[in-house]
C-alpha cells in the first residue's frame, strides 16, 4: 500500500472514531449523566477534534502533492529556427539604428 493510500486509511478510521466520540456524548448529554462524566467525555471529544484539525492540512497538502507528481508533465515546445532568427535581426537593427 502507498503512503497516500495509508494516509487516506488514517484519515477515514479518524474520522469514525470522530464520529463515535460525538455520538457518545450526544447519548451521555441524553440519558442524564454526571456532570463529571460528561466534561470528560467532551475533554476526549475536543481532543479528537484538535487531532482532526491538525491532520487535515497534511492530508490535503499530501493529496494534492500526489496528484501534481502524477499529472503528465506539459511538452515543452519546440522552438523554431525562425524566432531567433527574428529577435537577432530585431537586435541587428537596433543596433544599426543607433549608430545612425
């Protein structure tokens, strides 16, 4: 497996275990639970999302460095014998110019 792939595998099984936490203390909120019970959930639930929030950015920086690696690269484009014919003519004729 890539690094991007497993990056990407991270990523998802982050992201459900995000969603589990939340779910979890919507249910404690719910059925009533201790004070202290609740604060500690949301103390793991506002870690998770700081977590989240620090490896998005690496994610997205990593995608999008794998995409521009893969893209095929622009074919440089060849030159014709007569462009640097031209600029050496304009450049002669300055040159001229200014003598006159």
């Amino acid at each position: 497996m890539t690094h991007g792939a497993q990056l990407e595998c991270s990523c998802v099984e982050a992201r459900e275990i995000l969603d589990r936490a939340e779910r979890e203390v919507r249910r404690l909120r719910q059925n009533g639970a201790c004070e202290g019970h609740y604060l500690m959930a949301m103390q793991v639930l506002a870690a998770l999302r700081h977590l989240d929030r620090i490896i998005e950015p690496h994610r997205v920086r990593t995608a999008s460095a794998a995409s521009a690696v893969n893209a095929p690269q622009p074919l440089a484009r060849k030159r014709s014998w007569l462009t640097g014919t031209w600029r050496f003519a304009r450049n002669g004729a300055r040159q001229i110019d200014a003598r006159v």
